[in-house]
C-alpha cells in the first residue's frame, strides 16, 4: 500500500490536500476512508461470529458428555447454529476480500504529499535554485568567416549530427517509426562512450554497485514503483507475457529488494545502472518533436538509493550533486530547479530537475530528475530494514536520480562544443574514448 492506512487515518486533511495541491483528485481519500470503515467493521463481524461457532462447537461437545443425544434436539440447534455462523462468516469473507481489494485500488491511486517547503503549483511555480557555467551563445561574433573573424550561429544538434554522419533520424523512423533514432559511426561512440564514463564516475568516486537489469518488467514491479496505475498508458506492453519495457531503469532497479528486509549494516544502498528507456508519449507537436529532444527510446543512466529515513533528506541533496558532477567536467552550463506539486509527479515527496543549455535551440533542456519518494514506493514493494538486531523492521526510503539521460546530453553535446568549420570538440573527460574532435577537422 502507497499511503498506510494509519497515517492516512490520522493525517487524512494533509493526504487530501497533497492530492490537490498536486492536481489530483482528493475524492479517493475519502473513498479509501470509507473502505477501510468498512474493512474493520466486516473484520470485527467474522471475529464475532468466529467466536460463536467456535463456542456452539465446544456446548455441543460438552452436551454430548454430559450425556445428551448427539441426533437429539438441544445438540441439533447447536449445529444449525454453528452452520448458519459459518455460512455467514463465509460471506462476510467474501465482501472482505472485495472491499480490501477496492481498497487497495484505492491506496494506490493517491499522490504522494510533497514534503513541506516544496512549492505549490504548477510548472511557473517551480524554483531555479542555483545555477552553474555560462550559457553558450546562439550566435557568435568571431570564427565564421573565411579569416577566421566573421559572425557564426550554432544549429540545431539534428542538423550537427546528420552532417557528421551520426545520427540517422529517417532510418529510425523507416525501421520503427517516429522517436527511434539510429545513432552511427561517431553518434554510436559518443553514445557508449557517455554510458561507460557515467558509470564509471558513479562506481568508482560515488561508491555505486553497478547493476544490468532486465529491460521488460512484471506488472509487480511497474505496480510497485509507481508507473501503474499512474503512467500505464506511457508504457510499452509486450501483451503476450504481459510484461512492459522500462521507462527507467528504476523499475527494475528499486524492485530488487522487493518484499526483502534489510539489516541495517547493509544502509545505504547505492546502485546505477544502464538501460535503454521505452516512453509511448512524445510530447506536444512542435519544437520538442524535431531531432532528438523527446523520442520513445532514449539511452539513460539511472541512480537508486535505499536509505534510513532520517538520511533521505540528505542523501537527495547528495544525489543531486552527484548528477551535477557528470555535468560540471562535461562543461555544460546548467540550472537546477525545485518542482513545484503541480510539475514534479505522483510519487515523488520532493524533487530537482537539472536542465542544460542547448544553443542550438535555446532552450533548456532537462537531462536528469532526481526525487525523494520517502517511504511511498518501499509501502508498494515491502521493503522494510531492521534498526537493530531483533527490533521490528520498518518502511525504509528510496530516492533516485538520473545520471544522466543521455539524449538531451548528447544534443547539448553537439550544440555546445560544435565549431564554425562544422567539426565537434570532443569535451575532455570524453577524449579517451573518441579523441579530440569529431568531423571534418579531425
């Protein structure tokens, strides 16, 4: 269960106002209240009726050693009694486990409250909270003409990246269709090389345990972190096995504990991982549709944390900071902006958003989310740690970040570090991998 009924029950105005201010229904609150009267209700009728068949049992035991008919009236009003107990208790099982189930539905069809200090609102309602680098020209004054001296304007990466031979957008969409982009040549490279260099960052500077997850997850799993029932009609459904293909590397990743308790010498956990990610929405028509900006697969690193309750707080700040690091020695200028209710999701207690400036387009563009669920998915999955040896296990916290999402980073990539003659630079930490420049002036 997303909300537990005994928080939900004693904190119910602050549930039903962290569904609103996230745009949700606050209806459901009320619905799931009125299950769970119902649940202990019907639970307090069976233990009651349990209780008189089981004293019917014993007086018809005692009649009959104390001399009694076992065919004679006083035992037969005994049994009728217990077998009408029993036909009742077996329909009072039968609405419990309808009820419960109802409820359950409901559970998991109520936002996670934001944490206080998250700003309420929508997308304009969001927060830059600190920026770093300085963002690229569009146009710049010198380099373009044939001294050396002239003016010059960066294009679009898709424009960068179809002269240079690495990316194939008309291919993606003949072998798929529209959002399936075909990376070649130096695209590929600099692909694999932007996985190989996150994850070496994160398992060797940040202490990650590198993972390599399944791409297609149960409905458990989808259920369990949050996709289901809030973004099904986003995912992509092998109908057949009834399995989805990860959005994120999340899904599989927090699941791996599911329905675990972890001793408390095991905390933190602290995993990545790479997978491709599959989304069925594109966005709006537009601008976002051009290149690869917003397409339904895209290469992506993810973090995962498993942690005490009384760290999360801090870990999320930790987290963030680790994304920032891949972005600082990329040299690509960034903001990182605290998300209002209305603009950071369902499940998320609190949440930054990290966006490069790509001056190609000019614009901003997210290349990682990094949230705190506090104990919102560990209730869906049953993950639980122990304090101490014998004590009662607990609901622990997950966050996890993306480090990073590797298409935006690509653009940025290219839009940032493209030159006048059309060749690319090849960012530093990059180098080992690809050399120094990409295209014509390598």
């Amino acid at each position: 269960m997303s909300i537990g009924m005994p928080r939900l029950r004693e904190d119910a105005e602050r549930v039903r106002q962290g569904a609103i201010d996230k745009g949700e229904d606050p209806g459901v609150v009320d619905v799931a209240l009125e299950l769970d009267a119902r649940r202990r209700a019907l639970l307090g009728e069976g233990d009651t009726l349990r209780a008189e068949r089981n004293a019917a049992s014993k007086r018809i035991g005692d009649a009959i050693r104390s001399g009694a008919s076992p065919q004679g009236a006083e035992v037969e009003a005994l049994r009728l009694a217990s077998t009408e107990a029993g036909r009742r208790i077996a329909a009072i099982d039968e609405e419990l486990a309808a009820v419960e189930a109802e409820l359950e539905d409901a559970l998991l069809r109520i936002p996670n409250p934001a944490d206080p200090g998250v700003p309420v609102g929508g997308e304009d309602a969001s927060v830059i909270v600190r920026t770093w680098g300085d963002p690229a020209p569009h146009e710049e004054t010198g380099g373009g003409g044939p001294d050396g001296a002239g003016p010059w304007t960066r294009r679009p990466h898709w424009e960068i990246g179809e002269a240079l031979g690495m990316l194939d957008l008309a291919a993606g969409a003949k072998i798929t269709g529209s959002g399936f982009p075909v990376y070649r040549g130096a695209g590929a490279a600099l692909e694999r090389a932007l996985i190989d260099w996150f994850i070496g960052v994160h398992t060797r500077e940040h202490g990650m345990t590198e993972i390599w997850p399944p791409a297609l997850v149960n409905t458990a799993s989808a259920r369990g972190t949050g996709q289901i029932p809030d973004k099904e009609e986003l995912m992509y459904v092998a109908t057949r096995d009834e399995l989805y293909l990860v959005p994120t590397a999340e899904v599989p990743v927090t699941n791996l504990h599911r329905d675990e308790i972890i001793e408390a010498d095991r905390l933190p956990i602290r995993y990545c991982a790479y997978t491709p990610c599959f989304r069925r929405e594109a966005g709006a028509a537009g601008k976002d549709t051009r290149g690869i900006l917003r397409v339904h697969q895209f290469d992506k690193v993810e973090m995962v944390l498993f942690e005490r309750p009384a760290d999360s707080g801090d870990a999320l700040e930790w987290l963030t900071r680790a994304a920032e690091t891949l972005l600082q020695r990329l040299g690509l200028a960034y903001r990182v902006k605290l998300m209002a209710t209305g603009d950071m999701g369902f499940v998320q207690a609190k949440k930054y958003d990290l966006e490069v400036w790509a001056p190609g387009v000019e614009r901003w563009l997210e290349v990682s989310s990094v949230s705190n669920f506090r104990d919102y998915q560990a209730r869906r999955m049953n993950i639980r740690w122990r304090p101490e040896p014998g004590a009662r296990p607990e609901i622990l916290h997950t966050l996890n970040g993306s480090g990073l999402a590797l298409a935006r980073t690509f653009a940025a990539i290219l839009e940032v570090y493209q030159q006048p003659d059309g060749s690319v630079v090849v960012p530093q930490v990059l180098r080992p991998f690809l050399g120094d420049r990409i295209g014509p002036a390598a």
